[in-house]
C-alpha cells in the first residue's frame, strides 16, 4: 500500500499545477465561477496538507486516513485535468472540452468542478480534525462558498440526485450516469473513510484511465 503522507506530497503538486493553469486560463470567455473561487481555495487546502505531512507522531495515524487521502487524490488528479484541458483551450473550446473531460469520467465519479473540489474540502476537513489543525471554520466556510456556486455545467441535465449520510458528513449521489454530485463509494467512519470488502475499480483509479 502506498504512504498516505507521500501521496499527499502528490495531492499538493497536482492542486499547484491546477492553481498554476488558472492564472493562464482565468480570463477565458464566460468562464464559470466555480473554477476562480477554487482556485482562491487552493492554498487554504495545501497549507493543511503540509501540515498534516510535515505533523509529529503520524505513523500512528497512517492506517486511518488511508482512505481519505486516497479519494483526494483521485479527486486532485481529476480537477488538474479539467483546468489543463481548459488552459489547453481557453481560446476556443474550452466548455466542449470540460463537458467531454466529464462524461468520460469513470462511471460512479462523473461530476463538475464544484462538486469535485467540495469532496477535496471534505477530505481536507476531516485530517484537519484528525491532526488537530485548528483551521476548521476556515474550511466550513470554503465549503459554504462552494456550496453557493452557479452551476458550471448548466447545459447538462441533472440525473436524480439523492443524499446519503456516512458518519457526520453528507454525500450527494447521482443516479442514471448524468452529470451532477456523487458519492465517494467509501464510507465516512467517525472521522476518516475506511474500506470495506474488495475496492471497486472506479474508486482506486484515476477517472483519466478510463478515458478514451
């Protein structure tokens, strides 16, 4: 299994690069908000990252944020894919591109920007709590901005969106492989994610290897 605390390291460069691909693509035409308020975000998510690498005593942590960790990853991977294939674009078909990026997400993990980066701040919240870094209303407040966001797919059309609760958090899921806000697939246990049975498949790779 890998070191959660290495794959941090790789959650913090993938989120740099995404903040990195904003700052060329930001004043694309009709850009939607989501992508600059994440981008704003980004740094309060990284300095808890660094802190929860750089923190005393985290072998003993090791085992419980696992999980955690792993779906920020896979989160961070898809959420610099979509802001490069915007940058790539950002003078032409930028939106097409998004939209393609997302219906070709593997299946279980199609979602918008929004509710990707939101999952991110979920994860980021519950190793705030974990570590003890004292940065919690910051994050409730980010996750409330987000929360607030225009649509950034407002082309799509929304499958049957349902709510499940895992422990203290609340999940949205999509149903009918439509665009919109879906469940992790692990559960929340108290304050970290734990794996229960054989991982699927579309929850322990990136949504990228699934892509045409």
């Amino acid at each position: 299994m890998a070191d959660p605390f290495g794959t941090i390291v790789g959650i913090i460069d993938l989120l740099d690069k995404a903040k990195k691909a904003y700052d060329k693509f930001k004043d694309a035409k009709d850009l939607p908000k989501a992508f600059g308020t994440i981008s704003g975000q980004i740094d309060l998510a990284t300095s808890i990252f660094k802190d929860v690498e750089r923190s005393t005593g985290r072998s003993a942590q090791t085992d419980k944020i696992r999980g955690t960790v792993e779906q920020c990853k896979l989160d961070a991977e898809d959420l610099n894919a979509i802001y490069q294939e915007v940058h790539e674009h950002m003078h032409g078909s930028w939106r097409d591109r998004y939209k393609s990026y997302v219906a070709s997400m593997t299946e279980g993990r199609k979602c918008k920007v929004e509710t990707i980066w939101k999952r991110i701040l979920d994860g980021v919240r519950l190793l705030a709590d974990d570590f003890e870094i004292h940065k919690l209303d910051e994050i409730m407040n980010a996750i409330k901005d987000i929360e607030q966001l225009p649509n950034s797919l407002e082309e799509s059309k929304e499958g049957s969106v349902h709510s499940t609760v895992h422990g203290n958090a609340v999940v949205s899921g999509v149903h009918n492989g439509n665009i919109g806000d879906v469940t992790m697939g692990n559960r929340y246990g108290g304050s970290h994610i734990e794996n229960h049975g054989k991982p699927s498949d579309r929850f322990h790779k990136s949504s990228r290897e699934r892509r045409p």
